[in-house]
C-alpha cells in the first residue's frame, strides 16, 4: 500500500524536478526558446490543472471509490506528461502541463484518503508524513534523470527534455499495475452500505498477514465498538455545512497550513533552478547535481522528525515545525542579498531550511485528511488542496518574473512574504490544532 499510493508523491515530485532543472534547456533557441517569465506560466499551468484536478476527481472518489479514481488519476497523468515531452511549441506544452497537473490533483484526494483509512491511528502522522515526504525522491529521480537526458554527449539538446518527460509516463505505467491489487476502503465500502464487502476486504488483509486459519478475533482483548451510518454519496450543500458549521476552526487550520506550505514551495521550488543560473552562474545542465542533496534534505526531514507528530502531539509539532521554517527562510534569505553564499552553501542553506519545511508541509496534508467525516474525506482534501495551490499557483509566475529582473532584494521580498505566511500560519495551527495523534478516525469526527 506505501509503495503502490506512496508513489503518487513521486510522480509529482518528478514532474517539478524535470520541469525546474529543464527549465534553463528550455531557454534555448533549440528547443522551446522560452523566457524565464513564459516557464513561470507553464508551471502555474500545471497547478491550475492541480485544482480542477482535485476538485473534480475529489468529488468523484467520494462517490465512487477511491481504487477506481486512483487508477483512473494515474491513467490521466500518464498520457499527459507522455505528450508533454511531444510538444512541438509553448501553447501545447501549456495544455499538456494543465493535464498533466489536473491527473496528480485528483491523485491527492484518492491517495491521502486511502492512506488514512488504511493504517493504525498509533502511526499515522509518522507514515502520512513518509509517504508525503517521498514527493523529494522523485525530485531526486528527476534531477539524477536530466543529468543523463540533458548531457549533450548523449542527447541532442532538442531531443533529451523531450526524453525526460518520457521516462515520467514509464515509471506511471510500471505502478499501474501494482495498484491493481489493492484493496477499496473498507470504510468507505461501509459508509455506502456495502458491509459484506468491507468484510471480506479486513479478512483478506488478516489473512496475508496472520496467515489464513487467523483466529484474529479470537486475540483481541477488547475494542471500541461504534455506529457507523450509511451516507452513500454526499451533496456540496452537506460538505458546506461541515466545512462550516460543524468544523469552522478545523477548516480556519486547513485553509491556513494549505495555503503558506504552497506558497513556499510553489514560490522557492519552481524557480531554484533558474535562480542557480541567474544568480550563481551554475551552467543549466549542472542544476541537477544541486537539486538532489536539497531534494535529499525535503525527504529526510519528514522520516525523522515524523514519529514525533504522533509521540510530542500535532499541537506542538505542526506549529513549531511551521515556525522554524519562516525563521530559516528569512535568515538564508538574508544571507543570499548579503552575497554569502555561492551555489554550494546556498544549496546546503536550502536544506537545513526545507528540512524542517518538508515536514510542516507534509503535516498539512496530514491534519486536512484525519479531520474530517469518511463521506466527504476526499472533497474536504481537494477543497483544501485546491485553495491552497489555486493561490500558491501564481507564485512561480510572480518569481519568474523577479528573476527575469536580476534584482536580489526583490528576490529577498518574494522569500520574506512566504516567510510571514509561514508564521502567521505556525499561530493558528497553535490556536486551533486538534490533538488527534493516536485517535482513530471516527474518534475525531464522532
């Protein structure tokens, strides 16, 4: 389940990292010849898609499962990035960008309400952030990739950008059929009706673990018993009123953690590469080599700091986590106008920074998934997911242009914004966190 779900961050890790470390290839006369302002567009484009993504298969996963959306997300995804990598000029590349986007949107509703239905209250902080967090491993598989594709003793330069994408839609096809063998929620399967159904799923999982003569039951010394209601598909008019009525403060946090996390990274990621050219005269295909150990600082930092959001608590890690990231970011960004760094230290800079960030940012998927009610769990995820990248989705737009203008205080003012919301983000989640570590899911919304 971790590996075949898991690999959704992947993917998109992926797709940021081919489209940032190509982004100085795709300045050349021989290939796109695009400006640093025209490839903010594109990646905006892509987050675009994100949202309707969300929205729409949010809504879908809901009502129809979350297996059939996770196949059927996974299906739109490759064929996109596939014809990505076929564009023959700025306008297609935009539309299959927005494609390519709206099939990882509706990944995260099916994926994230998957996981959490499908793992022990004990540790679900510190697996949702692993699994949140192997989003930098494809970051990581992407940079390894364009350092391959974009050597020019190997691929012509009009030829090897169109290979990485290319290599995107092979790794999608390969976990395709992996994830035919998982397994539907056994709680969605009961809030729609179908208990036999749900049943059989428990059973089978008992089974490959126990063996298939488990007296499972027979172990249990006791447990909570509760009523589950059959809601089938609900209507938007129910998700306001929860959203709203039933959970103002949970919704007030989710809006809040959402939308700095993706300001932040939309904002310093899709631009890191253009930034290592600009400013630090790194040579557009050397950007990888600096993308993975800052990719390396993304991953490790949920796996070690994640065990604590389930042993310390949410209210305490969530708003510490969030903090520190907005200190961090002002201080480096300090450090980049004073001329201190070269392309090293501002890539080891970036690490201490987004090791701590990477697990505040997976801990905003983390509280939008376990929060809310089963019935609605993947729109109540994709209204989240989609306010906050509909917002943070102008940022790669607004720092392309800043690095078109070559003006490092203008780059320091564009890092201090996300700081703030970074901050101002950190005192919400300490108002109105939810102590939901090692609670169930029907616990938390009972």
């Amino acid at each position: 389940m971790v590996l075949a779900l898991g690999i959704t961050w992947i993917l998109d890790g992926l797709e940021a990292s081919l489209v940032a470390n190509v982004a100085p290839t795709l300045r050349s006369p021989d290939t796109l010849g695009l400006s640093a302002t025209a490839i903010g567009v594109a990646n905006s484009a892509y987050l675009v898609g994100q949202v309707v993504g969300a929205l729409c298969f949010g809504y879908l996963t809901d009502r129809f499962g979350r297996k059939r959306l996770f196949l059927v997300t996974l299906a739109i995804y490759l064929a996109a990035t596939a014809a990505s990598g076929l564009s023959p000029n700025f306008a297609v590349f935009v539309v299959f960008r927005m494609l390519a986007g709206s099939g990882i949107g509706g990944e995260y509703s099916a994926i994230n309400s998957a996981i959490d239905e499908l793992v022990p209250a004990r540790l679900r902080g510190t697996i949702d952030l692993a699994i949140n967090g192997s989003y930098w491993v494809g970051v990581a598989l992407g940079a390894g990739v364009t350092l391959i594709v974009l050597d020019r003793r190997l691929f012509p330069i009009g030829v090897g950008w169109r290979v990485a994408f290319g290599f995107g839609a092979v790794l999608g096809l390969a976990i395709m059929v992996v994830r035919r063998h998982l397994p539907e929620s056994p709680r969605w399967l009961l809030s729609h009706g179908f208990a036999r159904e749900a049943v059989s799923v428990v059973e089978s999982i008992e089974a490959q673990i126990y063996g298939a003569a488990s007296q499972t039951r027979a172990r249990v010394g006791s447990i909570a018993t509760i009523a589950v209601q059959v809601t089938g598909t609900v209507g938007l008019r129910y998700l306001v009123h929860t959203l709203l009525r039933r959970y103002p403060k949970r919704t007030i946090l989710g809006l809040s953690l959402m939308l700095a996390q993706a300001f932040l990274y939309n904002s310093i990621f899709f631009s890191y590469g253009l930034i290592l050219e600009r400013f630090h005269g790194v040579a557009p295909e050397r950007v990888g080599l600096y993308i993975v150990p800052f990719a390396v600082g993304n991953f490790v930092g949920p796996l070690v700091l994640g065990p604590a959001f389930d042993r310390v608590g949410r209210r305490t890690m969530i708003p510490l986590t969030y903090a520190l990231s907005g200190v961090l970011l002002l201080i480096i960004g300090s450090l980049f106008v004073a001329g201190l760094l070269n392309a090293i230290t501002q890539t080891l800079a970036w690490m201490i920074v987004f090791f701590v960030a990477s697990a505040a940012a997976s801990s905003a998927y983390l509280t939008v998934s376990e929060l809310f009610p089963v019935e609605l769990r993947g729109m109540a995820i994709a209204v989240f997911y989609a306010f906050g990248t509909l917002v943070g989705a102008g940022a790669p737009t607004i720092f392309g242009v800043i690095v078109d203008t070559g003006d490092p205080y203008r780059l320091l003012a564009g890092y201090a914004l996300a700081a703030v919301m970074m901050l101002a983000a950190a005192a919400v989640a300490r108002v109105y966190g939810v102590d939901a570590e090692r609670r169930s899911l029907e616990e938390l919304t009972r």
